[in-house]
C-alpha cells in the first residue's frame, strides 16, 4: 500500500489466519472483551486504510495473547520504538 494509516494490518492477519479465527469471529472476541469492533472495522485494520490508536494495538496484542511487538513488522526497530513498546506492555499501576 502507497500510504498505509497503520503498520500492522498484515501481521494481525496473519496471527488471525493462523488461529484459524474468521474476521467476524475475532470481532465477535473483541466485543466480548470490551472493545464494539466491528468486522468492517478489523477489514480496515488489515488492509491499513484505518489509523489504530495505542490502546487499540495493545487491545488487540491481548485478544491475540502475543506481545505488542509482534503486530509491528519483522524490520528493526530504534531502540526508543523497543522502549515504548515494553512500556505500552507494562500493565497499569
């Protein structure tokens, strides 16, 4: 995509796809746990035209039980990305 409003529409589908979930059925997960995500929404994410905020990501990094780092795409990362993603990982006081 020549502008993307996310970057990781294509790792939560693959995370989506390798726990065999459909795109109605994880947003079905989603509302279930407090988030009314609808399955026209997950289809933005995706395909990056829908911008995600932080508690989006980290919502969706709990729905999927993996660490934020794994939506975020295999390339490197600076090391202040590395230190806002374990501190958006770091459960609330």
């Amino acid at each position: 995509m020549a502008n993307p409003r996310n970057m990781i529409g294509p790792q939560l589908r693959r995370l989506r796809v390798e726990r065999k979930l459909s795109q109605p059925r994880f947003a079905a997960i989603c509302q279930r746990n407090g988030w009314d995500l609808s399955r026209d929404t997950l289809a933005k994410i995706e395909g990056q035209t829908r911008w995600v905020s932080d508690f989006e990501l980290v919502f969706l990094a709990d729905m999927m039980a993996v660490p934020v780092k794994e939506l975020l795409p295999a390339k490197n990362l600076s090391a202040v990305a590395e230190e806002f993603i374990l501190r958006l990982e770091k459960p609330l006081e």
